[in-house]
C-alpha cells in the first residue's frame, strides 16, 4: 500500500522546515552548487546511502559541480511524509 499524498496544507507547511527546497508541481526540489565535481560526487554517494536507508530514492541530475535533487513518492502520484522525511536528512548532511 502506497504512503498518503499530503495535503497542499501539509505541504506547503513542511516546505517551510526545509532549507533552499522549493515545489514544482508533484516534486520537491533543490540544487545545490559544491566545489568541484569530485564533492559533487562525494555528496551524491551521501544522498545515496541516506536513500537506501530510508527505502526512498530522489532523481538525481549532476552538472559538474551542481546537483539538483527531485523528491516525489511516484508509487502514490505526489508528495508523502517520505519525501520531507528523507529532504530533512539530506539538509542535515
């Protein structure tokens, strides 16, 4: 059984814990600009481990030293507890 969709009320209250993540339609976002391609990588390996651990996977898009991270719960076509849960610990990296 899939997670519950939030509501936009939910959403757009959890958003306002985050840092730098805005919406875009059914996705959460964030980009991040790292020193160098080799953190870019590093930090993606990080987000890597935390989505396994948590079962939740983002796309991920890296351009050299940018990383832009996209959350969204396809199994339930939108935004869940899980991809919040899972942008907080990436904030905490």
């Amino acid at each position: 059984m899939p997670p519950t969709l939030l509501t936009e009320g939910e959403i757009q209250s959890r958003l306002k814990e985050l840092k730098g993540w805005t919406r875009t339609g059914n996705e959460i976002r964030k980009l991040l600009e790292l020193k160098d391609f080799v953190h870019a990588m590093a930090f993606v390996n990080s987000v890597a481990l935390l989505a396994e651990k948590q079962n939740h996977h983002p796309d991920i898009d890296i351009r050299w030293s940018k990383v832009m991270l996209a959350l969204s719960t396809h199994s339930a076509g939108g935004l869940t507890e899980n991809d919040f849960k899972l942008a907080k610990a990436i904030d905490e990296l």
